[in-house]
C-alpha cells in the first residue's frame, strides 16, 4: 500500500494521519504508530466525511 500524508500535516511529519487506498477501501493509520493495526473504510463513507470536514459540519 502507497501511504500519504495531508500536505496541511506539520513539518516533522508524525502528527497525523495517513491514508491509502484501493479500488473499494480507505485504509486510515497513525503516522505515530504505523505498525499498529489500521482502519478501513469505504468510499463511499471518506467521501462524506471529508466533505464534512471540508465544509466544517462536523461537531
């Protein structure tokens, strides 16, 4: 899996998320921990919920 980064992350790099992806899944993972366990998600639903952040809707 390809790992990215958000270019907003700060410079050191290792307070942040990072996010690969396939044809169907967004696979999410501390850039801390990157060999602890990750979660996965769907398209469908990242979609969402970067829109949301995007548009500041979340709580």
């Amino acid at each position: 899996m390809k790992w990215v980064k958000s270019s907003f992350s700060e410079a050191s790099g290792n307070n942040c998320v990072e996010i690969a992806q396939n044809k169907h899944l967004i696979a999410i993972r501390d850039s801390k921990n990157p060999k602890l366990p990750w979660a996965t998600v769907g398209r469908a639903a990242w979609s969402r919920f970067a829109h949301a952040v995007a548009e500041e809707r979340l709580p």
